[in-house]
C-alpha cells in the first residue's frame, strides 16, 4: 500500500500525484511515493480500519465519513466538521483541514476583500464547510449558503437572485462545471451588479464557464488552482515535518497553468 496518497471515489481529474511528486523533488525529499487510491463505498471502511498509510489526502465524498475512523482532530477540522488530511502517528489517526488555509492564501493572493462584505457561497458540502469558516474569520458584512434545493440555512438560486444581487463576491463550491461537465453552469451572474470577484475552487478546466462569464464582464476571476497547490503543501508539511516555501508553491502553480 501507498504510504502516501489520496483517497475518494472518482479520482481521474486529480492533480495532486503530480503536485506532491514535485513538491518532493523541490524539497529534495527522496522516498516521498505519493499515489492515487479511488475507493468505492464498499472498499472505504476496510481501507480507513487498516491504517496502512502515513499521510492521506480526502476528496469527495469521503471528507466527512472518515470523521468517525479519526482518533484526534485539529481545531479548524473540528469547526469545520470535514477532513482533507490525515496523518497516522504509531497507529493513531489524526485529521486536519488544510482546505481552510488554502482557500485564505487563494484570497490573499489575489486580493480579494470579504471583511464588511456580502458572500454568496454555492453549495454546502465538505469544501464548502472549510470556504465557510475561512471566510467567517474575515468577518463578512454576509455571508449566505446557496443550493439548487430548499434546505434549513439554505437559499435556491432563485431565491438568491430575488435577494442578494449587491453581493460582492461569489465563491461556487459546487461541482457544477467540473471535467467532464464543461459546459454546465451553476448560474448566470447577469443580474448580481455589485460583484467584484468570482472564486471557483473548481481547477479543471481552469476556466469554467461561471469565471468566463465573470471574466467577460471584467471581474476578478480566480479558479481553485492556488487553493489546491496551498492546501497541497500545508498537508505535505503536516506528512513529512518538512517546509515547504513558496516559492516551491509558485513553481509548481506555473507548470500546471502550462499542462
């Protein structure tokens, strides 16, 4: 078994092999053998109870059913209620979510305000937790869950669009507009006037149609590229005990803005 790696059920889309493989090489880390590990929802249970792995990545749908397996969570992993990381310490297992700093160092990078602001996030599942919390520390002026279905705490699009159209920024957290689904859009941002940047955590394509829109009208459009490499590297951190700089996270956005 891979001792390191990253678990979900659909994993063809994914960038992280070649992430952490190049992070290892930066960093000089030799050994450092991270693989792709798609389980099926009858193969998840036996895989989490053998513990046989170091370090292991979560992606969906897993990010939340692995909560139980966890012998330890870290404070952002326990607010948030999801899990992307898990490191194995003499056969305990610990989770983290380094979901919520990447998604901060996406914000940082490209100057995105929230504090005072109206945000409306798209979605409500396990990435959608962690975008939750890292932007409630900003102290927005609002922040409102949207979904395609009535729920408690949730408004429709539709209700959305009849309420919150001064919002500022919009951060889809949905999987509308992933590979292979291109040409789906989880909305049409005509009518939201006041929006000064579009986050789609979404990173293939790196231009979905919801950041096009968004960059037809001259909006700050930012795809889940620099969140992925970030949240990437404090997990590989958190793995080996090593640092890794950012100029390292630069190098390694630059060659996957090229593939």
């Amino acid at each position: 078994m891979a001792r390191y790696g990253l678990i979900g059920e659909k994993l063809g889309h994914s960038y992280s092999k070649t992430i952490h493989t190049q992070f290892a090489e930066l960093a000089g880390l030799t050994g450092y053998a991270y693989e792709l590990l798609p389980l099926s929802k009858e193969e998840f249970p036996s895989f989490m109870s053998s513990k046989d792995f170091i370090g292991i990545n979560v992606t969906i749908p897993y990010k939340q059913a692995v909560i139980p397996y966890l012998d330890e969570l870290s404070e952002e992993a326990a607010q948030i209620g999801a899990v992307n990381a898990i490191l194995n310490k003499n056969g305990k297992l610990f989770g983290y979510n380094t979901d919520y700093e990447g998604f901060l160092y996406s914000l940082r990078k490209n100057n995105i305000k929230v504090t005072g602001e109206k945000v409306l996030i798209l979605g409500n599942g396990g990435a959608a937790k962690a975008v939750y919390a890292a932007l409630s520390s900003l102290q927005p002026r609002e922040l409102i869950t949207v979904k395609y279905k009535e729920e408690p705490g949730v408004l429709t699009y539709e209700q959305a669009k009849a309420l919150h159209t001064d919002a500022a920024l919009l951060v889809n957290t949905s999987p509308v507009g992933m590979y292979p689904n291109v040409d789906d859009c989880p909305m049409d941002i005509t009518p939201y006037h006041s929006l000064k940047a579009v986050v789609d955590i979404i990173y293939n394509p790196p231009m979905t149609k919801l950041l096009a829109q968004a960059a037809s009208f001259c909006i700050t459009a930012v795809n889940g590229l620099e969140m992925l490499v970030a949240q990437a590297k404090y997990a590989m951190e958190l793995f080996t005990g090593t640092a890794i700089s950012e100029e390292h996270m630069e190098t390694v956005l630059r060659g996957l803005l090229c593939r």
